[in-house]
C-alpha cells in the first residue's frame, strides 16, 4: 500500500465515467475476455475464468466463466490455455529514446549520458514521433498498458494519447546554471502549455525536474513552487550513480568537473540527494523518485515520511553499472516501489517481465519474492508508484486494462499459473492487450494501426539515430 496519505489527485486527468467512444467515433462496446486463469493479482488466481468490461472502459464483472454475463453486443475473446491478468504497469522509461536502442553501450555513466545526450541533440526532432510511437506498440506487444514517461519533445504524450495508452507523461526540465533558471521555468510552462490539452482520463501531465547534475537549487525550488501550484504530478531521477553521490555530497567528480568547465560553480550540498530534494520541499509533492540506488535506508526512510514513491529499475541500473539498489529495504519499509524498464537506450527493450525477474534475483535467499508478489510489482505496484487509482487491478469497477499471457508453451507449464507468469513469461508470450477495454494489441496485430507505416517510420528514425551515433564524440554533459 502507499504509505501515508494518499497521493494528490493532480496532473490533469479527468476520470471521467459515461460511455466512451472507440478511434473512429463509435460507441464502445464491452469486451468479455475468458481464459484458463484469470489472475486478479490482488485476489486468488480463477480456474476457467472471464472479464468483462463495460462500455465506460471499466471492469463490470470477473469471476467463472459461467457467472460472468455475456451481452449480446458485447465483443468475446476466448483465449484458452492462457493467463489473463492486470496491464502491465511500467513505471520508468523514456518513449522518445528507443530509436537509440543498442547504440551508446558499455560506457562509464557520465560519459554515456553525454554520448546520449549529444545523439539527442544531434537528430531532427521529427524522429521523436516515430520513436515514441514505435515505443508505445511495442510495449502493448509486451504487455504493457501504462507507462511513466519522462521525456523533452513532448511526444510521448502524444503517442500515449494518440494509440490509446494509459500514461503520464513528466516533462524534463533542465538548468544546471542559477542563471539560466527563469528560462527554463518559462520553457516548462510554454511545454505545459502544449501538453495540457492532451490530458484526458488516460493520460496526465507531470513535472520531473532532471536530476542533481541538470538543476540548480534555484530551479528545483521553482519547480517545486510550480509543481505545487498546478497540482502536478512530480517525478525526478535520484540517487542513480556514485557520479551524483560524489557531485552533491563532496562536490568532485566527472559531474562536477563538467559544471565548472561551464563556470558554474560546484560546492558541496551538505546532505545526500534525498535530503537536498526534501530540503527544496520536493519530496513534500510525494514524487516518483527514479533508481533510488545510491539511497542508505536513511535516505528511503525520509521518501516513505514524505509519502515519496520509488521506482526500481534493476535492469537498467546493471547495464549503467550503477549497482544494486537496496530494495530489499525498499521493501521494509513499505514504500511503494514499482518497476520500470527504463529507456532503451539504457535497457535493452520494454520487456517488464525480464526485470521483475531481476529485482527477485537481487534479493537475498529466504527473503525472496512469491510468484504473486512479482505480479504485483509488475502492476498493482507501479500503480501506487504513479498514484494511479483503479489501476493495475482486476476488480470490478477497476480500469478495464488487461494483458494476456499464453500458457502452453514448453516453459510455461507448470502446477502454479502465477508462478508459471512470473517465473517464465517473456515479452513474446502476451497474447492480448486492451486498454479500457479497447484491444490494442492481439497475437502479433495492433488493430486500427497501420503497424508498416509505424515500421519504416522507427526504422528510418532509428537509422537516422545511427548515423548521427556514428559522428559524435563524448561531450560536455550539460551542454545546454
Ligand atoms: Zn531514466
């Protein structure tokens, strides 16, 4: 559960009920999904159970096959030896980045953050879209029904919308310079500008001020007030790397040594990342705190007082060479903690099912996760994260968003489904995907999308991403 009081209802979404309307203008009409299990996440798993979503987008009914009602309008999928469970929640990730997929690789992190940044700047901003896009079917082929998007280009709010995803999507801001904080905070407001209009019920706007090494004090305190204000949601990427452990608690390092190569004076902060981030009053917005990996149980006692969240991104975090993040007392504590891919260009792909699998392995033997744990890490958790209501649940009157994983193949047999899921699934087992009870992803279709359009327009984004790669040299990491 979330600790403390619950999360602000803020960052524009409407929840709205009253029937609802399909890409095209019609009404919806319910879904009624069956499968050999249904698997609640916050109940026991249903032998030989089904779903149904009513047209407002929400659960109507679970339970047996045979006590679920069966409209006559309504649209039935039957997937048989499937499991059929909560959208997989992703809590962490960079849409706009995945054309960078597999391109800045094996680097220390200070010099990979300034390759990714100088591909970023170096590509025409039309290649966002693509990217973004692409990002978001892939990740309803992986199951993947929300994501907590932090971006600059404004386009995965766009995606999110546009595909018919749920999402929020946190706009960056950056200013490492006390000088450059008005225009910064005057930038944040022209994207908020842009970004407000595509709120709706499924996706909200957020604020996620970049990290210790992108902000000054001036701007997180500005952030901060704003944030407040709009009633917006917060997130910021914290305690990540020994890189920002040594710029913020002793002012060295390659961070540090970038800031005063711009002139931008550097002087110990006094206290760790979480203490400046509560010190400047942001942790009082109960944000989304990313990675959390340098973070002393301390340090995670002071996000859970705030009522912070936490966002375990396991996977990312070995490919950076960040090391391990103490979920363990992450976990003693009760903080919410969800799991996130993170970007691609630091991952590998959109594959949730890979990093609940890693967050279970960092944990030590005897005090590991249960196969129903993982799956609420995999949903219900990154729900809370978000401060997401009727979210990554199976009940009634829930949001109709669901995923389906097959269970005849080879490696999915077993006695135990939910083990058989959390143990054995990957990305390529999801049969099924809706979002408010709108299917939008079913055995290898994205329906209503033209998926080879989207295709060439990743590929040529990608190849594009590429060639820029190929040209750029490790440069000043606060270049802007
Ligand atoms: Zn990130």
């Amino acid at each position: 559960m979330v600790p403390g009081p619950g999360k602000p209802r803020a960052g524009g979404a409407k929840d709205g009920g009253g029937p609802r309307h399909g890409r095209r203008g019609a009404p919806m009409k319910p879904l009624r999904v069956a499968a050999r299990w249904v698997l609640p996440v916050s109940g026991e798993p249903i032998a030989d159970g089904a779903v149904l979503v009513g047209p407002d987008g929400r659960i109507a009914a679970i339970g047996p096959d045979r006590s679920v009602p069966r409209p006559a309008r309504a649209d039935e999928v039957s997937l048989g030896e499937a499991a059929l469970l909560p959208g997989l929640v992703n809590a962490h990730t960079h849409l706009e980045l995945t054309a960078l997929r597999g391109l800045v690789r094996d680097l220390p992190f200070a010099d990979w953050i300034r390759t990714v940044r100088a591909i970023k700047y170096g590509l025409d901003p039309r290649i966002y879209r693509a990217s973004a896009r692409w990002a978001v079917l892939e990740s309803f082929a992986a199951g993947i029904t929300t994501s907590g998007d932090t971006g600059t280009t404004l386009q995965a709010a766009s995606a999110l919308a546009e595909l018919g995803a749920r999402g929020i999507a946190y706009h960056e801001v950056f200013g490492p310079d006390p000088k450059q904080c008005a225009e910064s905070v005057a930038g944040l407001e022209a994207a908020l500008a842009r970004l407000e209009p595509l709120a709706s019920e499924r996706v909200a706007v957020g604020v996620s001020p970049h990290a210790p090494y992108t902000v000054s004090d001036d701007l997180l305190g500005a952030v901060t007030a704003l944030t407040a204000r709009r009633r917006l949601k917060a997130a910021t990427h914290a305690a990540e790397s020994v890189e920002e452990r040594l710029l913020v608690e002793e002012g060295r390092g390659p961070f540090a040594d970038d800031l005063r190569a711009r002139g931008i004076a550097v002087e110990p902060k006094g206290t760790t990342t979480l203490g400046w981030l509560e010190r400047a009053g942001f942790l009082a917005l109960r944000p989304l705190l990313i990675h959390c990996v340098t973070a002393v149980p301390a340090d995670l006692a002071r996000a859970w007082r705030a009522g912070a969240t936490v966002v375990h991104c396991p996977w990312s975090n070995a490919m950076l060479g960040h090391g391990r993040a103490d979920f363990a007392a992450m976990r003693r504590l009760k903080l919410a903690v969800g799991l996130g891919t993170d970007s691609v260009a630091a991952g590998g792909g959109h594959d949730l099912f890979t990093v609940v699998r890693q967050a279970a392995l960092g944990l030590e033997v005897g005090r590991g996760l249960a196969p129903r744990e993982m799956l609420r890490l995999l949903t219900l958790g990154g729900a809370e994260a978000l401060g997401l209501d009727g979210v990554g649940t199976l009940t009634a009157g829930a949001w109709g968003d669901l995923t389906a994983v097959r269970l005849d193949a080879p490696a999915s047999l077993a006695a135990d489904p939910e083990e058989a899921v959390a143990w054995s699934a990957t990305a390529s087992d999801v049969v099924l995907t809706a979002v408010a009870g709108r299917v939008v992803y079913r055995a290898g279709r994205w329906p209503g999308v033209r998926i080879g359009a989207e295709r060439a327009a990743f590929r040529a984004a990608a190849e594009a991403a590429a060639t820029v790669s190929r040209s750029v040299r490790p440069r000043g990491i606060l270049a802007r």
